[in-house]
C-alpha cells in the first residue's frame, strides 16, 4: 500500500510540472519576441493576438474532442472552406432574390452548419460504423471537402457577404471586446462544462482511456464517436463563419493549414494522442502558443515558409512530449 | 532405472538444466529442466501460459534464457540465435507461420538459403529438391503455389517441409494437427515415425491426448512456468497427467455458502457462437445458488458467459432472462435486465486506467436517472455513492480520486465489483474472478459472492481453477470443445468427475 501512495504522489506532483510547463514556455516566448521587436508587447497587439487565439482555439477545441477518443479531424481545414464557400453563396442567393437582411443571414447560418454537420456525420459514420481509421477516413473527407469548396466557388472569392453578417461575428463587441472572444469564451465555457459535467463528456474520456472497457461497461460507443465528429465539424463550421464574417467573403482557401494548426494547439497544449486526456485549458493554452508563435514570427519577419517548417517541427515535438509523460508514468 | 543402469543410457540429445526466463517482470519459466534423447518424441504438456511456447522459443534461439545450461549434441550452447540453432540442426514450427504470404511455396522452403550459381539463383535446383522432399513427405503441395492461395492446413505442411530442409537433429512441433485433416494428421504420424527411426529427436506440444498416447516417449508436465514432472507415457494415465497440468490445491478456505436454488434466471437453448468457440450448448442458471463452468483454457466457457451478456456474436439459439426471450443481447441491454458481466482480463475489458476509481465503478450506470438527469450527470449522488459502495467493499486506501490504474490487482477488481451495488442487478456473470490478486482479496471475492447468492441473486461463476469452481458452485457445467460434456451436482461434483468428463468426448470420438 506505501509503495501505491508514494508513486501516486509522485505521479501527482510531476502532473503539476508538466502543467507549469506551457505557461513558461508562453511568456518566456513573449518576452523573447520582446526582446526583438518591443511592439509585441503593445496593446493592440496583444488584443491582435487575443482576437486571432480566438479562432484557433476555437479549432484547436474542435480538434481536442475528436483527439479526446483517440481519434483526430484531418478534414477539418476543408470543412471550414466548404463552409465558407456555401454560407457566401447561400447568402449572396437570398441577397439576390430580396429577403430581408436577417433571412439572409439565417439563410447563410442554415447552409454553414448544415454543411458543418454534414461532414461531421459523414467522418463519424465513416469511422465509427463502419470502422475505418480516422486517418484514413478524415484523409479521404479532406480532398472530398477541397473539391466540393473549389467546384461551388469556381475557386474564386464568393462576394456579397451582407454588412450584418460580418458585424455580428466580426465587427461587433461588447465593453469593447470583439465578437470573436466573446463567442469562443462562451463556446469554451460550454464546450469545458459539457466535458465535464455530462454523460457525454465523461463518456469521451472513458473511450479515449480503454474503448473496449467502455463498450463491456454499455457505453453506446458507436452513437457518442459519431457525435463526436459531428460536434467538432459543427465547432469548425462556427470557426468559419466567424472567418468568413472577417473577409467579408466565402474563401476557397480560407482552411488551408487549419488542420495542422488545429492539431499542434491541441498538442502543444497537452491533449494526448493516446487518448483520454486534455480540455478546453489544454486546447486555449496550445492555441495561445501557435498564435504567439506565429504572431512573433511574422513581427520578426521570420519568412512564411520556415514558419511552416517551425509549425510541423511543433506538433512532433509535441506528440514527443506527450510520449515521455505517458512513459513517466509508468 | 536402477535396473537400467547396466545399460548406459545414451547421453540426451538436448539437456536443459535450470532454464528461468522473466518477461518484464513476470517469470514465464522458473529453472526448468528437460531432456530429449535422440530417437524421442517429447511431449509437453500444460495448459496456456504454463510456459511451453517460451521453452521452445527457447530451445530454438529465439530468445535467450536468463539462467540455466543448454546442452545439445553434447556441447555446451551459449547465445543461441535462431541461425546458429538452425545450423545445428534445431529446427522449430510454430503455430505462428513464419512465411512469406506473398512468396511461393518453394521460395519459402529456401529462404535464406537459396541454392545460387555464381551469386544467380539455381532455380531448376530448388525446383528439384522441394519437389523431393515433398514427395518425400507424401504432402500434396504444389512447389510454385503462392503462400497466401493456400489453404492453413497447406500453409502447416509449408511449414513443415521447411523445418524438414536440410540436416535436423532436434524437430519441435508446436500443435502441428491444429489445422490437418485426418487423412494429413495421419501422414504426419507416418512422417514422424520415420524421423524417430533416423534418430531425430522430437518435441511434441499438444493438448490432444489421442496424439500424445499415440506418439509420446516421454512427457513432461509444465505448469506456472515451472516443471512439474516428467513421465513415461506408456504407464502415465490421462487423468494423472491431467491433474499435474491443472491441479492445484490451494490451502485456502471457501466461504460455506448456503445455496437455495429457485426460479431459473438464465437459460440457454442450442447456443452456437459465430466463431465456433460454443457450440449447442444448454445451459441455466436459477437464483440463490451459484452455477459453476469449469473446462480448460479455450474450451468456450468464457464465451458462454460473454454470449449472454452481449460481447460475443451469437449465430443461433435462445437465451432467456427470467423467462423472457432475450433476443440480440447488448451489453447496456443486458444490465437493464439485471445481468452484469465482470470481465477475466479487468485491464483490457474491465478498466479505465488513467481514470478516477469512481469514474470506473460509476461507469456502468451513466444511464440512470439517480446518476444522470437530462444527460447532466449528478456528481454529488455519484460521489457518495460511490464512496459508500467502496468503503463497504473495503478499498484500502478509500480515496475513490485516485487513478484505477494505481490500484493492485485485488483493489481493482473491488473497483470492478463496486459496479455490482450501483444497480439493481439479479444476474452475475464472473468470469475467472480471482485471477491475478493475492489470497486475501480472493477470499473478500468469495464472500461477496457468497452475500450476492444468499440475497437471492443468480451467480454465474466461470473458471479454470478446479477447486475454486468445485467449492463455490452448488451445480457445475464442464465444458469441452465448446460443448457441455457434463452437469455435476451434489455428491458428483468431484475432481475426478470432472477430470473424467474433460475426456469423455475423446474416448467417444475414439470409438466412431
């Protein structure tokens, strides 16, 4: 019995290092970039890089439920393009037949999230029931979702974003605090409550931790990975809509490296590839590294491509990490 | 032997002496000794896990020992690599096929040592040769079929020939008939008394004892990694090697349980599973009383179990719980009518490690109201109610926060038992319930059973410890084959019935 405290102990104050870890490592890159250029440290770019966390982290969420099962969104980049794409043309289509502002905007909400979980059922569908690797099925749904985004757009900008769209998930803000925080703290809140305090939430951790304990102990294993999928598309979709509401058009391109992006804030931030661990926290503070990281990069002019060496170097040197803690552990 | 002592024995062909051989930890062989003389069929014997596939990996170079001597051909062997036992004539087949799928039959037999001319592959050579030896062998194998358009008992004989290819001296055949027919079993028989008389020496594993009294010089009796004893087969009887194999008498009191059998909770009718493991079985369990499965390792008695609470396919037959038909069973299904299944492997089927103790004891009533309202579970009710459940079970420490993976063996399966007071339950499936934790918790294991029985609930208890099953249940099932063999209560459930019954189907199949 000594031996199983002591080692529990130990398990437990090393979990507190790990945690410390990242937020170190956040303002020692902060004041690196500092040290460089001190316009980094200026307000508005803090709230620049506050805003822009706002959308990867939104993602990065997005990411950490489907990672929570042991399974990943590599389609998640396109998903959000395709959504971009049919929420501008859904939009422009009832400007041009003269509904209402506010229709228009339904209209643009309705085909958003529409084609959002549509993707998701499909990934879930594809993984859960009939039991193909997320790599492989999401790998397949990614060229499915660039192909659908290029042919409706004709892979050109998608025009006539009504002002009220953009001004409700870009524009606007309370006590000053642009819509997209505001919209990802409340998502968060949600997202960080649903994990923890509802059957669903719990039942991902189980799943991700032994899925075959879970299916003997009657968790509907199946039903919940295919919500799963369906809730991390359906966060993608939101995640576009607010981009989309920024550009101010549907971009064909707007998901480009999303995926990657989204999978190294979750990552970074501690969510285990292996399953069963990570949250809201870890998806926020994975997010807030890549954007810090990039946003120094590019007021250092680091040139775009080596940040795209540095991006790819981050999620392996992640998933490393969270190698070793899971072997320290053992 | 004292009479044999005039004769000189021959020196063995191959001494084992003090083999151990630990596996992270766990000691797969403890100092076994073994001997095969030249001209001798060795059998092994035991049951799964007992250590006979380590020995042979030994014996084979897959693997070295950690301690012990090796002596083969009278030299002392050191570092022994599959090569250099090859090279030596040691030749293994394994259950696992060690084939190229995508190679032809005659590529596989010269693998590694393919017959060149000037550094260019002699085929017309190869060709020649395979074609001899498996004339030789009398097999019906084509030489230039590709592996994988073979059928398994084809890939066997593959595999045979390849292990026959050159000089051996020493032929190990790990369950060779698994996969033959009669008529190819009966060519093998012809095959390995033709080798005995060439002085090969053989070392035979199997579970079948038409084979062993068949073939068998000598066998040697493994159990636990240890070597049990060896025998000559010829004045051995079955059930004496059989109670070597499994018997193992515990000093342990059972708990005297009073069994009042009343309605029949489960009842099973012509049960086929769609992976053959149980095949028409009958089968019911009532309440007040425990209904034990006994039968050795892979006889389908977990699978029966596993059947009824919905984790194995079924391809026909009935099942009825308390009288109702129970159609298609899920396992969420399953503790809706009542019936809980805890499994034998509790870290692959029963735990989620890394979780919180009461996550785990919690996890198998999210589906209720009293945990979960409108899918918010209820955290407060689940916390003291778990808390309660594992102090009455007397987790040491109590702190339900901590990970189940923390936890020994007999902790975790209180964790695995705290799931039986968090429901309404009226059926409990054990399957292997002491397996892996010390004395004391076993004992804590069967009095709770003992509480569960005497409450009224039905008890299924499945095991392949003999006296454990035999103490507990008040009506046994032996399972064989996947078949019932028989249904022992009061005065004839004893070892020996049981012993008996395990063979009663051989000696049948003996005689048709």
């Amino acid at each position: 019995m000594t031996t199983e405290q002591s080692s529990h102990k130990n398990s437990f104050s090393s979990e507190w290092l790990w945690r410390a870890v990242l937020p170190i490592a956040l303002v020692v890159l902060l004041l690196g970039f500092a040290a460089v250029d001190r316009s980094v440290l200026s307000p508005a770019n803090l709230l620049n890089i506050a805003q822009q966390t706002s959308y990867l982290a939104l993602f990065a969420m997005a990411q950490t439920v489907v990672i929570l099962t042991r399974g990943f969104d590599l389609a998640l980049g396109p998903a959000v393009s395709m959504v971009s794409v049919g929420t501008a043309l859904a939009m422009a289509g009832a400007t041009a037949t003269g509904h209402d502002p506010s229709i228009v905007v339904l209209a643009g909400l309705g085909t958003g999230f529409g084609l959002g979980i549509a993707c998701g059922l499909f990934n879930g569908v594809v993984i859960a029931l009939l039991g193909v690797s997320p790599f492989v099925a999401t790998l397949g749904s990614y060229n499915i979702a660039i192909g659908v985004a290029t042919t409706l757009s004709a892979g050109r900008p998608v025009q006539g974003v009504p002002k009220l769209f953009s001004q409700l998930f870009y524009g606007g803000s309370i006590f000053g605090i642009p819509a997209a925080i505001i919209i990802t703290l409340a998502i968060g809140l949600a997202l960080h409550l649903m994990l923890s305090r509802t059957v669903f939430g719990r039942s991902l951790y189980i799943i991700g931790t032994n899925p075959r304990a879970a299916a003997v102990a009657g968790l509907p294993v199946k039903r919940i990975l295919v919500a799963t999928y369906v809730l991390c598309s359906t966060l993608a979709a939101l995640g576009a809509i607010m981009m989309t509401a920024r550009t101010g058009s549907g971009e064909p391109n707007l998901g480009g490296s999303l995926s990657l992006q989204a999978i190294a804030g979750a990552v970074v931030g501690g969510t285990s590839l292996a399953g069963g661990r990570g949250g809201v926290g870890t998806a926020v503070l994975g997010a807030l590294f890549v954007t810090i990281l990039s946003n120094g990069m590019n007021l250092t002019r680091i040139d775009g491509y080596i940040q795209m060496v540095v991006l790819g170097a981050i999620v392996i040197i992640g998933v490393l990490l969270d190698r070793l803690r899971l072997e320290r552990r053992r | 032997m004292d009479l044999d002592a005039d004769l000189k024995p021959a020196e063995p062909l191959l001494a084992l002496r003090g083999i151990s051989k630990r596996f992270t930890g766990v000691r797969a062989l403890d100092r076994v000794d073994l001997d095969v003389h030249a001209g001798e069929l060795h059998v092994l014997f035991g049951e799964n896990g007992a250590g006979k596939s380590t020995l042979i990996n030994v014996v084979s170079g897959t693997f070295p020992p950690d301690e012990g001597t090796f002596h083969f051909g009278g030299e002392d062997i050191r570092h022994l690599t599959p090569q250099r036992a090859r090279s030596i004539g040691i030749s293994p087949v394994f259950q696992e096929f060690s084939l190229v799928p995508s190679l032809t039959v005659e590529e596989n037999l010269f693998l590694g040592r393919e017959v060149t001319r000037g550094g260019i592959l002699h085929a017309r050579e190869m060709r020649k040769r395979a074609t001899a030896l498996i004339d030789e062998l009398g097999f019906d194998l084509d030489p230039s079929q590709r592996v994988d358009d073979l059928s398994r008992a084809h890939q066997q004989m593959t595999e045979i020939a390849k292990a026959l290819l050159g000089r051996v001296r020493l032929l190990i055949l790990d369950e060779p008939t698994a996969s033959l027919t009669e008529r190819e079993t009966s060519r093998l028989f012809e095959l390995i008394a033709r080798l005995k008389s060439q002085n090969v020496g053989l070392i035979y594993v199997s579970h079948r004892m038409r084979e062993i009294r068949a073939l068998a010089d000598r066998v040697t009796v493994l159990r636990d990694g240890r070597h049990i004893r060896t025998l000559d087969a010829a004045t051995s009887t079955d059930s004496e090697l059989v109670e070597l194999m499994t018997g193992r008498k515990i000093d342990l009191l059972f708990p005297t349980i009073t069994h009042k059998p009343d309605k029949v909770m489960v009842d099973v009718e012509n049960l086929t599973l769609a992976d053959g493991s149980v095949r028409d079985v009958n089968f019911h369990a009532r309440a007040g009383e425990i209904t034990g499965v006994a039968g050795l390792v892979g006889c389908g008695k977990s699978e029966l179990i596993r059947a009824i609470y919905g984790i194995e396919p079924i391809v026909s037959g009935t099942i009825r719980i308390d009288g109702l038909p129970y159609d298609f069973p899920a396992p969420r299904r399953s503790l809706r009518n009542g019936v809980a299944y805890f499994p034998a492997n509790r870290v692959a089927e029963g735990l989620a490690l890394s979780r919180p103790i009461r996550e785990n004891a919690s996890m198998t009533v999210l589906d209720l109201p009293a945990f979960a309202r409108f899918g918010v579970l209820r955290q407060a009710v689940e916390r003291t109610t778990i808390q309660r459940v594992m102090e009455q079970l007397q987790l040491r420490p109590p702190n339900i926060e901590r990970t189940a993976g923390a936890l020994s063996g007999g902790n975790r399966q209180k964790v695995m038992l705290g799931r039986a007071l968090t429901r309404e339950l009226s059926v409990f499936l054990f399957d292997e319930p002491s397996v892996g934790i010390d004395v004391g918790a076993k004992l804590e294991v069967y009095e709770f059973m003992k509480r569960l029985v005497e409450a009224g609930a039905g008890v299924i208890v499945v095991s392949s410890e003999l006296p454990e099953v035999l103490a507990l249940s008040n009506r046994l099932y032996v399972m064989h084959h996947g078949r019932i063999a028989a249904e022992l209560t009061g005065a004839e459930k004893t070892e020996q019935n049981v012993l008996a019954s395990f063979f009663r189907e051989h000696l049948v199949a003996e005689v048709a």
